[in-house]
C-alpha cells in the first residue's frame, strides 16, 4: 500500500511526531477548552489555529531544504547532501516557536 513513498527513518520520525501531536492536541482540547491570543501572528488564534499554522511551515521548512540540499551540497563542497536530520530539527523548532509565542 506504501510502497511509492520513500518510508526512511527520518519521514517515519516526523510522521509520527505529527500524529502524536494530533492525539495530544485532541486530548488536551478535551480536558481543557481553548481560548483566543494574540501572540505575534497578526490574528487571534487558537492551540489548534498555531498548530495547523505550525504544521504547514514545518512541512514549508521540510521541503525547502530537500529542494535546497543539492545546492547547499554545491555551495559549501560537501560529498553528499546535508542530512534530512537538520530540516527536522530547524522544523520542529519553528513547530515548536509558533505552538508557544504564536
């Protein structure tokens, strides 16, 4: 049924990481209802407003340094392309950032 999708660890990873934050998320807006902030997205926004805003720029990120990697690879004479390991990191950071102060 996968078998068109490259399942390496890191897409494994990150997949889960989302499905996780899903229950989590769900589980959380059960035991207590969210409310409206302002933080610095220039809306109001709920926990699950930040996370599907979240959830598009870590994807964003993700596919940016895979379009990028070659270059980046050219650019700073590396053997082979950077590790997918870094998109992960820097998106989940930026996940991590807009879930908080967003």
């Amino acid at each position: 049924m996968f078998e068109w999708m490259a399942w390496t660890t890191p897409v494994t990873v990150f997949f889960s990481c989302i499905g996780l934050m899903l229950v989590g998320m769900t589980v959380w807006e059960v035991k207590s209802p969210t409310v409206l902030r302002k933080g610095f997205l220039p809306i109001e926004t709920t926990r699950g407003d930040r996370l599907f805003i979240g959830l598009l720029s870590a994807a964003y990120v993700n596919l940016a340094f895979v379009g990028l990697s070659g270059r980046l690879a050219e650019w700073f004479s590396l053997g082979e392309d950077p590790s997918i390991w870094i998109s992960f990191v820097f998106s989940m950071a930026l996940l991590s950032l807009i879930l908080n102060k967003g």
